[in-house]
C-alpha cells in the first residue's frame, strides 16, 4: 500500500490527477473499506471534471463512514448532478407533476440542509459547510419570490449571511467565499427604501440610489479578494462598482490595476479599455455610458435562471437607451413590480432576441479551453461529420451573441467539399440552480442538455435549407426558411445525405441558383448574417411570434401570459425597429 500511496500523494502534488486516480484506486483493491481512500477518489474525479463519478465516490465514503463531515457536505453539493447529466427525459410534466416535482424538492433542501446542519456540528471548523449551508439557505430566494415575497426580504437573510461570515472566519483565505459576500452587499446596495435620509445612500447621475454601507463593504471585500487572488478579475469589480456610483477617479485606478495584471495579449484587453473608457473625464458619457451601465449589472460567466431573467431585461432596456429613452422608463417597462408582468416582459425581450439576433462575431478558439461536455460533444461530431464526407474548418465562438447566451459556446463548423452544405454543431447545458432555478428549468423543458447538429445551405436566389434534429425551439420561418426536423436518433450519416438530397432536389429545381460558399470562418459569419437578415424580416412580418409558435412556448400558462407578452412586444419592438432603420 506504501508505494502506491505514495505515488498517489506524488501525483496529487505536482497536479497530475490521472494518475493520482490510477495509484488510489490501486490503493483501493487492497484496502477497499477505508473511506478515506474513496475521499481522496473522489477529489481527483472532480478535479478531472467528472462530477458524477465523484459523487458515487462520496456515497462510498458515507456507506463506509457516515459521519465523514466534509463528504457529507459535498454529497449536497454534487445532489442533483446525474439528474442534470440524464438526456433521456424528454417529457415535459404535467401540471400535477410539476407541482408534486416543487413540493419534492422543497422538502429535498429541507432535508440537505439538516444534512449540512449534522456536518458543521461533527466539524464545527469545517469553512465548506458553512459556506454551502449559507448558499442553500440563501437559494431560497428564488422560492421566496416564486411566493410572493418582496425583494429586500428575499435579499436580507441573516441566517444565511451569519453563515457566511463564520465561514469566512474559519478560511478567511478563501477567495470564492468573500467573492460571495461582495456581490450580496452589491446587491442590497440597491435597494434603498423611501423616505431614507440622504446622508445613508449615493445617488448616481443615472437617478439609482446606493446604500452607503453596503457599497463600502461590497469594495472592502473586492478589495481583500484582489489581494488574495493577485488577478484582474477583483479590481474589474471593483472598477465598475465604483464607476456606477460615480467614482470614476477611483474607478480609473482600478481599471489601470487590472490592466497592468492582464498579459500584453490577453483578448479581454479591449473590452477593459472600452470599460475604462466610460469613466475617463470625469464620467461624462451620453447614452452609450448609460446602456454600458445597465449591462455591467450583468452577472458575468455562465449565469443561472435567475440571472438570465436580469440579463434578459438589462440587454433591453440598454438598447432601448442607447436609442434614446430615458433610462427610468427603459427600466420600468422591462422591470415591473408585477411578478406576471415581469415574467412577461422577460419572454417578450427573449422573443425579440430572436428576431434581432445579435452579429456573430465569429472568433476561432482552443476547444481545450471549453468545459469538457461542449468539447466531448464537438469531437464526437467531427468525428462523425469527418465519416460523412465533411471537413473541418474551425471551432468558433459566437462572441457577439455571448452577452445574450449567458455562458460561453463551443460552435463546430465543417462543410464539404465544394462548401455548399455547412454543418455547424454545439451542445449547452444548464448550471444547477439550486431547487427554485430547477424548477423554472424543469417547466420550460430546459433541464437537459441540448445538443444540436444541423446542416445549412443558403443560395443566391433567396432559397435557405436548414436540416436539424428535432429540438426544443418552438420557432419555425414559414417557406423562407426551409426547415426539416429529423428525430434525435437519426445517425449523423443520416442527416447529411438528407441534407444532400434536398439540396440536389432545390438545385435541380433552380439551375440558376448559387450557393454562398462556407470556405472559412469568415464566409460563415457572412452567412450567418445573411440569414440573420432574412428571419428577422419573417419575425417582424407576422409579429415576431405567431401563435402556434406562443402556445408551445408558454404550453400551460398560456391563458395567463400570452395576452401580456403580445402587450410588451407591441412596447418594446419599435426600441428594436427604430435601430435597424437607422
């Protein structure tokens, strides 16, 4: 065992968790009922991003010790993860299913947080357990909202704040948990109430109004996390947490921090220029400072449910200023107190979205640096495209279309040989959002991972072929665009020589027409624009969505909103309109 075990702590040091896994898990046949050796199995899958793996490791340990602390607590960090992982479920529930699927899952975070409770009280200095518990605690935000219950109740929980606080006190090291504690003061910032003095908050030249304590412990916190991370990405908050409240001096320094700890290629560097722009004399921008204002709200990296709903109604109303309403009104019409209202205005801006999709802005990319589900996706395709006759001609990033998605995408192109078929792959997958976020996941059918390969030929003449697997998109374009939907076992073989029979068949039928060539990255993001142009004209001329297309989107809340998303997208489509006329 010795030799093996040491070999593992060897490995484990210098980072090399393959064979770390492959020396415990020799460690593990002689002695396969010590729980720590399945412990230390479980650390390196994670570190191989294998998290379902992993937790069948921490179930091991449990079986073996049940009051292993630190396994008890990442067993509730990883619940949910194979469930996330099924593709099989493809059925959406009913409404008697979903609501015994709420009362399921309210009673399962009950039941992890008893089981976090047990944990800290075996291991009163276990940081991870504290810190997950204050999570937890705190993801009852979104059930609480889903209740009715205001927001500065929803966002003041001192349980789950005292929680975090003795997390902190134990780890004070620990750079994800002040991460954490930092972007709630930022949150409660802005939630001052009427009548408050003016000595108690800061009112930016926008017209919002920030807690002046809450604002100076949020940048207490960023900077702490700056000096414990020694990279760009605190001073970045900081920078435009203070570039919000006007500060722009302060915010100048920050973005200056950040930049001169970002390498001389780094590709964020622009876009912290253009940042750092905004705050230059004093501040003094015009609508574009506004609209860059709202999207800083933006959560950044791959956002949950809850921060999609923000981002969704920011997107909007930033570009609602930068065609001149005032930012007030662009806000209230994207943020209203109605809950339905809110939700309404919500869909109708997602639905806007896909009439007004923003340019791709094609970058070619390392597939290394994607999560491991979007690259597993992407060779196994290329693979399979390569077997029917397609080359490769980049892994590609949408970067124009990033802000709107929420979370970065590995895009596969490939084309044949004279590039006239171009076949474009990619595969997302929800984070887990805790009980609240799965649940609005759940109704609207997005609780999977969806994968997509689809096959597009675009002709001079106006002819657009598009040949896909079935998916959940409830949008079609009519006879401009000629979509077949094949099912999801079709082979990919399959799908491209259908792909390649309508093509021939469109070809013999206009001998005239010539297809835009897919030859490289470049000519695709043409297309793409080209076919951008054309749906978002199918998209206005019937109202951006018609009502086949409303009711499988809403399916059982139809009655409800359906009447309130055609009433925001009346309002908030000419913000969209007037800025393709201009």
């Amino acid at each position: 065992m010795s030799s093996h075990f040491d070999s593992f702590k060897a490995a484990w040091q210098r980072a090399d968790y393959t064979q770390a896994l492959a020396h415990v898990d020799a460690v593990i046949l002689e002695r396969p009922q010590v729980a720590v050796l399945h412990w230390y199995r479980a650390n390196c899958l994670l570190r191989l991003d294998r998290p379902v793996e992993a937790l069948v490791a921490v179930n091991r340990v449990l079986a073996l010790n049940p009051d292993h602390a630190p396994a008890l607590v990442k067993q509730v960090e990883l619940d949910g993860i194979d469930a996330v992982a099924d593709e099989t479920v493809d059925k959406e529930p009913t409404r008697a299913q979903a609501a015994a699927l709420e009362r399921q899952w309210r009673e399962r975070r009950q039941h992890q947080m008893t089981q976090l409770r047990r944990a800290i009280t075996l291991d009163p200095t276990l940081a991870d357990g504290y810190f997950a518990l204050s999570q937890l605690s705190r993801a009852g935000f979104m059930e609480s909202m889903l209740d009715g219950a205001d927001v500065e109740s929803a966002l003041r929980n001192d349980e789950a704040d005292a929680l975090l606080d003795q997390a902190i006190a134990l780890d004070p090291a620990r750079v994800e948990f002040l991460g954490v504690r930092a972007e709630q003061h930022r949150l409660r910032a802005i939630v001052v109430q009427d009548g408050a003095p003016a000595g108690e908050y800061v009112e930016a030249v926008t017209g919002m109004r920030y807690l002046r304590t809450e604002i100076e412990a949020a940048l207490a916190d960023f900077a702490e996390c700056a000096r414990l991370d020694g990279g760009p990405r605190f001073p970045l908050h900081a920078a435009r947490l203070l570039h919000e409240i006007g500060r722009y001096d302060q915010a100048l320094v920050e973005y200056d921090r950040a930049l001169a700890l970002l390498p001389p290629d780094a590709p964020q560097r622009e876009h912290v220029l253009n940042l750092r722009r905004r705050s230059e004399n004093g501040g003094r921008g015009e609508r574009e400072d506004f609209a860059q204002l709202l999207e800083s709200v933006i959560p950044s990296g791959d956002r949950n449910q809850q921060d999609d709903m923000v981002a969704t109604a920011m997107l909007g109303a930033a570009q609602a200023v930068r065609r001149g309403q005032r930012l007030d009104v662009a806000l209230a019409a994207r943020m209203p107190e109605s809950p339905d209202d809110l939700l309404a205005a919500n869909i109708a801006e997602g639905i806007l979205n896909v009439a007004y999709e923003a340019p791709p802005n094609l970058v070619a990319v390392d597939a290394a640096t994607f999560p491991a589900y979007q690259r597993r996706y992407a060779a196994r395709q290329r693979r399979a495209l390569a077997a029917a006759g397609l080359h490769h001609i980049a892994d590609a990033e949408a970067t124009g279309m990033t802000p709107t998605l929420g979370q970065r995408v590995l895009l596969g192109f490939h084309a044949d040989a004279d590039g006239a078929t171009c076949a474009i792959t990619f595969v997302l997958r929800p984070k887990w959002p805790g009980v609240g976020g799965f649940l609005l996941l759940l109704l609207s059918g997005k609780w999977k991972k969806h994968p997509l390969t689809e096959c597009i030929s675009h002709f001079d003449d106006g002819g657009y072929l598009i040949t896909q697997y079935d998916n959940i998109s409830p949008f079609g374009y009519g006879t401009v665009v000629d979509i077949e939907r094949l099912p999801r076992s079709t082979s990919v073989a399959a799908l491209v020589e259908r792909h390649r029979q309508r093509v021939a068949a469109y070809r013999q039928a206009h001998p005239q027409a010539r297809a835009f060539v897919a030859g490289d990255l470049a000519a695709i993001d043409a297309n793409w624009r080209r076919g951008q142009i054309i749906k978002r004209d199918y998209r206005r001329s019937i109202g951006y969505i018609g009502d086949d297309e409303l009711r499988r989107m809403l399916g059982a809340q139809y009655e409800r909103y359906a009447s309130r998303v055609r009433q925001k997208i009346v309002e908030l489509a000419p913000d969209r309109e007037e800025a393709v006329v201009d």
